[in-house]
C-alpha cells in the first residue's frame, strides 16, 4: 500500500511539472545577446557591455536586424557613464532590452516597440 501511495505521488509530481510546462511555453520569450561592446572606464579598466534583446517568438528571426553599440564619458565622480544606443527594428511588436556589465552587476532595462531607439545609462563607479 505505502509503495502505491508513492507511486500516485510521483507520477502526480510528473503530471504537474509537464502541465506547467506546457502553459508556460506559450508566453516564452528568445533572446539575443549581440557581441559584448568593449569600452575602457575613466580609470583605464577594460569593460564588457553586453546588451540583450528579448521578443516573442514569432519575431526572433528580425533579431539579426538589432544593432547596438556604447560609448563612455566621465560621470562627474571619478566613475564612467556607459550610454548604450540599441535600435529596435520596425517589424518587431514589442522587446525587452537590457544592457549590463556584469564585473560592477550593474544593468539597466526598458521595453520598448518595434521601430524604436533606446538609449540605456549604465553608471560605473571608480573602480
């Protein structure tokens, strides 16, 4: 009888797991991540900024059309201002852009619709 009771438990365990993996599919997002930028702090130090675009999966083939690219100035603490300009094309409906640089975990996020330019400020502090 005990072995029966664990029996139901698993395979009710599988059932739930499969089921919610079925609903969640419908709502999943792709991502690209382009070639990380490359910029160089106010101190010298050499960053990675790496920018992720997120869009439905109907419009993941206009992701190679993203383009983005960063450039750096002096925040006015001793630290970096990143500007990250990312363009979005036309034919997407809506993307969740994101930009960070992941030695500071800093990140900066917005979503935005197709056709679009974002422009994301990532503050590094002095290192």
């Amino acid at each position: 009888m005990k072995a029966r009771s664990v029996v139901i438990g698993m395979v009710a365990a599988v059932a739930m797991v499969v089921s919610a993996a079925v609903s969640a599919s419908a709502n999943i997002a792709w991502c690209t991540a382009d070639p990380p930028a490359r910029v160089v702090t106010q101190d010298g130090a050499n960053l990675s900024v790496n920018t992720y675009v997120m869009v439905l999966r109907p419009e993941v083939r206009y992701l190679n059309d993203v383009s983005s690219d960063a450039t750096t100035a002096p925040d006015g603490n001793g630290g970096t201002l990143i500007t990250v300009h990312v363009h979005v094309p036309r034919n997407v409906g809506a993307a969740r852009v994101t930009s960070s640089v992941n030695r500071f975990q800093i990140s900066a996020s917005t979503v935005t619709s197709g056709g679009s330019d974002v422009t994301l400020y990532l503050d590094v502090p002095k290192s």
